[in-house]
C-alpha cells in the first residue's frame, strides 16, 4: 500500500477556504515538498488548491511530482455533466487516473429533496461515464455528508459503469449517522480512492459535534477500518485527509495543523504498518 495526503490537510496553511487565512499562503509546490519530507508516495490536490488551469500551470504541477517521484490524483466538486467533462480534461492533463468528486448538497435543509437529488447525480453522471472510459478515468464520488453508504452504492449501480465509483472517506459516515465500519463495508466493493481519517465526537452545550484528529485520537477503530479496505477493495494506495479546525493565532494554528500531519503520517506508519 503506498500512503498520500489530500492537500485539505493543510487547508490552514494554503488559506483559501473561508476560516482562515494565514500572512503566507502554501501553494501546491511547497506542499509538494511537504508531501516528500513526511516521507509520503504521493497525494490528492483538493480544488480550491489548484489556482489555475492553463496547460502551463498544469505542466509545472505535474512536472513537479515527477521530479519528487510522487503520485498525483486530482480532486474536484460537483456532479452537473458540462463541468466534470472539462475536469476530466484537466485530470487527464495532469495524468491522473483518478478524479474525485461528491454530489455536495445539504441533506439536512428541509427544502432539500434527497430523492430529486440522487435521480440527478445519476443523469449527470450517465451523460460523462463515456468520456471517463474514454481517458481511462475513474471518477470517485465521495460520501461528502449527502449521501448516505446505501445512496451512494445505489447511486453506482445505477450507472453501472467501471468508471464511476467512490472516493470512501471514513470519517464522514458518521455525518450521515452511520457507523464507519458499516458503511466502509458497503462501499468497500465500488471504492477507487480514500479519504482515510480518524474523527472526534465532542459534547458541546448545544449538542455533539463532529472534529477532525489525528490518527489514533478520534473514535474510529483504524486497525479494522484498514482490514477492510485490505481485503475488499482493489486499492494499492491509502490517501490521508486530516482536516482540523482553525485556531485564532496564526502561529499556534499553522503548527497545530502541521503536528496532527505529522502524528498521523507517524500513526499511519508505525501503528497501522502502511508502507
């Protein structure tokens, strides 16, 4: 199993998302160069990340991870048909034969019809499965907290292609209030790439919350999470995502995010043995 990082693990540091922006932004070739220090085989690219897409940039992106000997899967989001056919176009120049989506509505909004909703993933998704087979992509949707394991694997089905599949991301079943073993069963089966994660369950004065932690802190049993992924995919890479929540300072934030890396790269390594 070779071991990756999705670049959202330092969301903070790249700082193009709304709840945090640091003094100096990391751009992917310093987080390349991170990848590589971690000891790490390669990583996904979350698409806030990319800040363009001219042939140029992109050339640069991919020479660069040849140059580091990494692999590179690119990520996107949204599931409408005239979008992803020009991100296949840019996952195919980036030569990745991975392209990782979710369908990205809130499941929770009363004005929100779950049913309406999966029947359009599925009609989009039909109308690119061609053009994915025709690039030799598979477009990994994952369970982004929309859907639940059974509607993705419906999902799926459905569209019945060797082409579309899921990006299984272990952490957010418990979003969907599922257990992450349980529904890692289900998807195991149609999974094409990971988000593999360890999640927190804290009690709060107005509820629970879900948090982002370092491998071996949160409430996942990881051990049993990997056996599945070892005997009921097809996978030979794991991909690390470790989202953590932003701390006022900006220092202690930026340090906090690249530690929890650090321990989880080391958790990964030493404890679960992904080598």
């Amino acid at each position: 199993m070779k071991l990756g990082l999705d670049s959202y693990s330092y969301h903070l540091a790249f700082g193009a998302h709304p709840d945090f922006t640091p003094s100096q932004k990391m751009d992917l070739f310093q987080f390349m160069d991170r990848v590589k220090e971690l000891g790490l085989d390669g990583f996904q690219i979350d698409p806030m990340h990319l800040v363009s897409q001219k042939d140029s940039y992109l050339r640069e992106i991919l020479a660069y991870s040849k140059e580091k000997n990494l692999f590179l899967e690119y990520g996107t989001m949204g599931i409408e048909a005239d979008w992803l056919m020009n991100e296949l176009d840019t996952c195919a120049k980036l030569e990745s034969t991975i392209l990782r989506t979710f369908i990205g509505f809130d499941r929770y909004d009363k004005k929100i019809n779950i049913h309406l909703e999966i029947e359009s993933a599925i009609e989009h998704l039909n109308k690119v499965k061609n053009r994915a087979a025709e690039l030799n992509i598979k477009i990994a949707i994952e369970n982004h907290g929309d859907v639940s394991s059974d509607e993705l694997v419906d999902i799926v089905e459905k569209v019945a292609s060797p082409n579309v599949g899921i990006c299984l991301d272990l952490g957010n079943a418990l979003v969907t209030f599922e257990d992450p073993l349980e529904a890692a069963k289900k998807m195991a089966p149609y999974t094409f790439t990971t988000h593999f994660k360890d999640y927190a369950i804290k009690m709060t004065n107005y509820g629970f919350k879900v948090c982002g932690a370092a491998l071996g802190n949160g409430n996942i049993d990881l051990r049993a999470a990997l056996k599945i992924l070892t005997e009921k995919t097809s996978l030979d890479k794991i991909i690390l995502e470790i989202p953590v929540e932003a701390e006022s300072e900006e220092q202690t934030a930026l340090k906090k995010e690249d530690t929890i890396v650090l321990k989880s790269v080391e958790y990964a390594r030493d404890m679960l043995n992904i080598r």
